[in-house]
C-alpha cells in the first residue's frame, strides 16, 4: 500500500493536558474503502485520537492531514466542509427540532444557505428532498416530522448519524456508534450505517468502539492504543492472534460471551 | 394553521378597532405595546432561537429613542421614517462590536457582558451631560409620518389617531420580517445552536457567525422599538437604559412565553396593562410582579401562550 493512498494520516501526535501525556506519538494511515476501528481501555487516548482527527484539538507535536491537507486544529465547521464529518459518543441531536429539521441542518450549512435570512425553508424542495433521502435510507422517513426527542434511544443515535451523513463527507468519524444501544439492536445500527455509507459514497470510516463484536465483525483494520501509544495496528485475525493486545486492551477473547 | 391565520387577524381587526372603542388613556398604552412588541420580538430572535439571554437589550433601545431625540431636537430631522432608519442602522452599528465580544460566551457570561455594556452606556447618558441632558434625559420633537406634518394636531388626537396607526404598521412590517426570518434556513441554523451548538458546529453552522447575526438583528429591532417609543412620551432619559429596564423585557419574554413566535409580544401586552393596574393599586409593584415572575417560572414555564395556543407558530 502506498502512502499516497491514505485520505486520513496522522504522523507523530503528541497531545498533553498540562502534564498528562494523552497521546505520545501516534501514528495512523487511513486509505480509500477502508473501515478502521480505535480500540483501548479507558484513558487509553481514543477520545484524545478522535478529537485531533476532527479538527478539534490542536496536536502539541505530529500532524494530522486530510486529502493532503493539514486539519490540525482547523475546527468542525471547516472540516466538514472539507468533507470530514463525525457523530458523537453520546447521543448529539436537537432535541425540539423535527426529525426533518434536524437533517435539513446539516443540508442547509452543506449548500451554504444558512445566510439566507429571508427565504423560505418550508418552500426548498431541494433541501427537503435531500434529507428525506437521508431519513430513508436510516429508515427514519416515516417519522419525519415528530421531535427528535421523542425518538427510541436507538433511532436517536440513527438520527445522530444520519445528519452527519446528510453532509455527504467523504470521511466519517463515528465516536462509538453504538454506545448506549443495546445489544439486540447494535448489529442493525451497524448495518444500516454501513449500507448507508456504501450508497452515500463514504470512502472511509474510521470508529472508536468498546463492543468486540461490532469490532472484530466489521473493521478492515484494528489500531489497538494503549497509554497513548499505538500497541498494534493490524487486520482483525492477526489482533485476535496477538496474546499481548488481547491481553492489555481488550482484556478477554473476543468470542467470550457471557451465558 | 388556518385556526391560526385566524387568531392572527382577529387580533389585527381588534388593535386597528381598539382607538374608536377605548379611552384615549388606553390607547397610548397601546403606543407602549407597539414599541415593546418590537423590541422583544428582536429579544426573542436571540433568547427563544438562539439560546441566548441578552441582559442589555436596553442599551438597543435607549440608543434608538435617543437617536430619535437627538434628530428631532438636534439636527430638524422630523421625518419618522427617517428616524426609524437611522436608528435601526446605529442599533446594527453599535450591536456589532458588542457582539463580536459578547457571542464569544453563553449563558450567564453572555448575559452578564450584554448588562455591563448597558450600564455602560447608561453612565454615558448621565456623565455626558452636555451632549445627553444628563438625568434630565432630552425632548423628542414631534415628528412627521410619511412626510405628512402634523405639527397642529391636538396632541391626543395626534397619538391616538395618527400615530397609533403609524405606529401599529411598523409593528406589523416588522413581525412579518421577523417571520420570515425564523422560517428561513438561518433561522433553523439559530435553533439548532440554541439545542446543542457542539453539534451544530459539527454539521457546519458557523456557531458564532450566526450568534452574531442573531445579536445585531436582534439590537436593530430593539433600536427601531425605541425609537418608536421616544414620541409617545415626547422625552427620553437614561434610565431607558438602565438594566431593569431590559429586566422588564426579559419579563414580558418569559410573561407570554419564549417558545412562541406570538408570546413574547402578548407578554408585552399583558406586561404594560398590569404594570398600569398594579401601579394604580400599590406603590410596591414590583413585589407583586416579583411573584408573577415566580409563579410562572415554576407552574407555566411556557407562559402564557401555553394556555393559549399548543403549537402553531411555535419556535421550536
């Protein structure tokens, strides 16, 4: 694999809070069509990973580029013109807001029409169009017009998605995607992203994730972090060989289910 | 929504009826609601849609009623169009500095900001005495309406009649703006920062960009009420600027309800007319305000409009 080919590389991240070293040194190559999961114990620096790959936080040594360009720091709202998008380890939507409303959001900042200050949005069909196609293929369409707060927690987490997929990114960044969903309905959530993604185009997907079964079931690539440094970087069947990452990061055999 | 359409022209029949069935007396508390209605219809912009609380807004319409002060007494301007105009455009011009600063924060560092910088223009009114009158305030000429000089009018016949009516059009003009505004995409952009401007941010809303904008319209309305009020009592002082005086806002605000495009406007209404009758009854006003404010607060956190009406029209 060539190193022209990655969409997403960061090279040498070193992030500090004060005198806490979050990330020492991490390095991590995202190429097109890729599916790629962070995973670690807690305080292992996923969170700290995800938000210096969003734009966020600014790494205090390494960089972190885009399509070539430097991201570090640039903030959410350039990123995802960009073409970078994220969803949020906890369920982040609009609560008042319609289901529709809350797509039409990410629509509206996509077509650069949140300055029209005078134009009707009941009347654009263009942007209601485009976020009922987004409700579709979530499976959210028929509940278009009820309040986001009124959704399942499921749907919610759905709807927190779906809005980041209405702006067509290129890449998209899911910060444990399935958190807070349980555990009958975490394999449909993934299912429906990952359709979702193949129709939008998303070139790739990059995930922190605690469930090993959602891990080991759908990622290309596995970067186990622990204490700030990548442990391993490598396909699901050779993590699950590794005794060492099993041993620190995910802490049992990823088949071990409870009876 | 045609039940609605309804409401909305019942009340426009009853404001335009209301001068040939009222005392002159009320219908110059009318002038105060046309004023006020406008003033926290910009209010609304920034606290029911964009989630934030501007504790100054009296800054705004102190600077438009003494810019209609300092035009009529000062410069021979007696075109209220004018006066309205320019007013609205110092409202904007002085909102956008103080913006800048203030949207930086949320919540109780917003409003604690949007407050100092009122009573920072309220010493400037009582410090600059040469310029301002002081205390004493300034007088505000009578002045033109759509060119047409009523100098020799009877003074009550001049504010229940034609101005009453001038006055009542611009509050129409001006909700229909505010209208379109929350119904525009910027509008949904404003509620989705009002919701969780983290994530609004990371569905590309420029979060402070359009804070501001929120902040300058929302000053430019609150200048044009202003101004619209400096006539009704011919003379502006700088306890328009005082912060009780936007504490009075954010009460007829909260009064009619936030989360309706019509309730902060009814809360006006109600605001002025109780103001007149608990006044009349006891000097301690306020006390008996105080547990207004309490009340509603704790039973009808939707105000009054969640009495009136469910949803239609509603901002969120």
């Amino acid at each position: 694999m060539s190193r022209d080919a990655a969409i997403v590389e960061a090279v040498g991240i070193r992030k500090l809070y004060g005198d806490v070293c979050a990330l020492d040194g991490v390095s991590l190559a995202v190429r097109e069509g890729e599916f790629v999961s962070v995973i670690g114990p807690n305080g292992a620096g996923k969170t700290t990973l995800i938000n210096v790959l969003a734009g966020l936080l600014r790494p205090n040594a390494g960089t972190v580029r885009f399509k070539g360009r430097d991201i570090g720091g640039i903030g959410p709202v350039r990123l995802a013109r960009l073409g970078m998008a994220r969803s949020f380890q906890l369920v982040s939507i609009f609560p008042a807001l319609t289901v529709l409303e809350m797509v039409q959001v990410a629509i509206v900042a996509r077509l650069r029409r949140g300055r029209r200050l005078f134009a009707a949005l009941a009347a654009d069909r263009e942007v209601r169009e485009q976020a009922l196609e987004v409700l579709a293929l979530f499976g959210l369409a028929d509940r278009a017009e009820l309040p986001s707060r009124h959704l399942a927690q499921g749907d919610k987490k759905l709807l927190d998605v779906a809005s980041a997929f209405a702006l067509r990114p290129e890449v998209i960044l899911l910060d444990e995607p399935t958190s807070g969903v349980s555990t009958r309905d975490k394999t449909a959530v993934m299912e429906t992203l990952v359709a979702a993604s193949k129709r939008i185009g998303i070139r790739a997907i990059i995930q922190v994730e605690h469930d090993m079964d959602i891990v080991f079931g759908y990622s290309d690539r596995i970067v186990a972090l622990h204490q700030g440094r990548v442990l391993a970087d490598a396909p699901p069947e050779v993590i699950r060989a590794d005794e060492a990452v099993v041993a620190a990061v995910i802490g049992r055999p990823p088949e071990w289910r409870p009876t | 929504m045609t039940a609605a359409r309804v409401v909305v022209g019942a009340a426009v029949a009853a404001v335009l009826a209301y001068p040939l069935a009222a005392s002159p007396y009320y219908a110059t508390h009318m002038l105060m609601f046309f004023g006020y209605a406008i003033i926290v219809l910009g209010l609304n912009l920034l606290f029911g849609y964009t989630g934030l609380l501007s504790f100054g807004h009296s800054l705004f319409v102190a600077l438009g009623a003494y810019a209609a002060a300092f035009l009529t007494s000062h410069f021979g301007v007696r075109s209220m169009e004018l006066i309205l105009v320019v007013a609205a455009v110092a409202g904007a011009a002085v909102a956008a500095p103080v913006g800048a600063l203030c949207v930086r924060y949320a919540r109780i560092y917003f409003a604690m900001l949007t407050l100092a910088f009122a009573m920072l223009f309220h010493s400037f009114l009582m410090k600059f005495y040469h310029v301002t009158g002081g205390d004493e305030g300034m007088r505000v000429l009578r002045p033109s309406l759509l060119g047409w000089d009523l100098a020799a009018v009877p003074k009550i016949q001049f504010l229940t009649v034609h101005y009453y009516y001038y006055a009542s059009a611009v509050l129409l003009i001006a909700a229909v703006v505010m209208w379109r505004i929350v119904g525009s995409p910027f509008g949904l952009c404003l509620r989705s920062i009002r919701e969780n401007p983290e994530k609004a941010a990371s569905l590309g809303v420029s979060v402070a960009r359009h804070r501001w904008a929120a902040f300058v319209i929302s000053a430019a309305y609150a200048a044009v009420g202003g101004a619209l009020l400096a006539p009704t009592t011919g003379q502006v002082d700088p306890s328009l600027a005082y912060w009780t005086h936007s504490g009075n806002m954010v009460f007829m605000t909260l009064l009619g309800g936030f989360s309706h495009f019509f309730g902060p406007a009814l809360g006006a209404l109600v605001f002025i007319h109780l103001q007149d009758q608990v006044m009349s009854l006891i000097p301690y006003w306020r006390l008996v305000f105080g547990a207004i404010l309490a009340a509603i607060v704790i039973f009808a956190p939707g105000g009054l409009m969640s009495f009136v009406a469910r949803s239609p029209g509603s901002a969120t």
